[in-house]
C-alpha cells in the first residue's frame, strides 16, 4: 500500500527520474505534488506497471495533480557533467517549475542536492512507497518513451521504439554497424569491446 507523504507539510512534492543506464536519448525527471484526494488503485512504481496500465492512469495523474512538471535533459549536458549529476539536476528543473512551490521534496533513490531552499528527504526504492514518487515514475517513463518513440522515426535503424535506447544486444550491434547519433550518450561505454568508435554521424 502507498503512502500518501513523508513529511506533515501540505505542498510536499515527489520526484523521480527514467533513462539513467540508457545509451542513447535524454534522462527524463517528473516531480509532482498531489491532490489531497488524489486516489489511483492500480499506481505503483512504473517498473512493475505494464505500458498498457502506464499509459491508462497517465491522464488520471495528471488531472488529480495539483502540479507536475516533466523535463529532458540531453545527451550532450549529460555527457558534459555525468549522468548522475545529470539526473539529479532533471529533477531540481522540475521542482522549480512546480506552483504553489514545494514545501518538502521526497525523492527516488539515495542522491539528491539542495533546491531552492527547500527541505527534502531521499527514499531508497521510493517509487514503490509513496503515491507522489510512483506518479512522478509513471510520467517521466512515458514521456521518455515517447521523446524515444519519436527520434525512432529520425533513426529506425537503432529500433529505439523497441529499445527505448537501453543497451540491449540488438541496439549495441546496431551501433557497431551504423556507429552512433547525436543522441548517443559519448561518454559511456557504447559496446563491451569498445575501442574506438565514430561519432561523426
């Protein structure tokens, strides 16, 4: 059973992150504060939701919010300034565009610093305890699928509709025959056996 909130505060926000192991594509962070009322039985952690579920009670979460925000951070700032940083940074640009302003921030995982002042907690495996985290992982998985759903039509080869550009054996061969994109992320290890690859494309 999910937990409504942490904290006794009546703004208090949930945040999580989608695409942090990808090889290619954005990290993608949803915050959300709920609605009192806010009640959705079948909401979990998103990883254990089918798309089918994700994508029914999407509009659910969305109308029984009373804010939300989604933002993807490119390839390039997470090349720049590693994928950690680059998750948590996703996340901070989601709180900030929340209205009313969180007065607590609870957050999926073990990592997170300080935004706007604001007092926060991290929660190991969060999504699966309380309804804000889970309805922030719910909406940062679809939208991340979709943003990959739609630069698949840019580069079908790499099958990224399927993928969602997780490193699957059908994507790494995918690069080692067509090298990579701009969506690739540089600065990881894009094959098992890397050496050299060509980014030119």
């Amino acid at each position: 059973m999910l937990k409504f909130n942490f904290s006794d505060f009546e703004f208090e926000c949930g945040t999580d992150e989608a695409g942090r192991g990808c090889l290619a594509g954005p990290v993608t962070a949803a915050a959300i504060i709920l609605k009192p009322e806010f009640s959705i039985e079948q909401l979990n952690d998103s990883k254990q939701l089918s798309e089918k579920i994700r994508h029914l009670i999407h509009p659910e979460i969305e109308t029984q919010a009373l804010s939300f925000a989604v933002v993807h951070l490119e390839p390039e700032i997470i090349d720049e300034i590693n994928i950690l940083n680059a998750s948590i940074k996703a996340m901070q640009e989601c709180i900030k565009k929340l209205q009313p302003q969180p007065q607590f921030i609870i957050v999926d995982g073990n990592r997170f610093k300080p935004v706007l002042d604001i007092p926060f907690q991290t929660i190991v495996k969060g999504d699966a305890k309380y309804m804000s985290i889970a309805a922030a992982s719910v909406l940062a998985k679809n939208e991340r699928d979709a943003y990959m759903d739609r630069i698949h039509e840019e580069y079908p080869m790499y099958n990224w509709k399927k993928n969602k550009g997780y490193p699957t054996e059908e994507h790494r061969e995918a690069i080692r025959n067509y090298g990579t994109t701009k969506y690739h992320r540089k600065s990881f290890r894009l094959l098992p056996d890397q050496l050299s690859l060509d980014f030119g494309i």
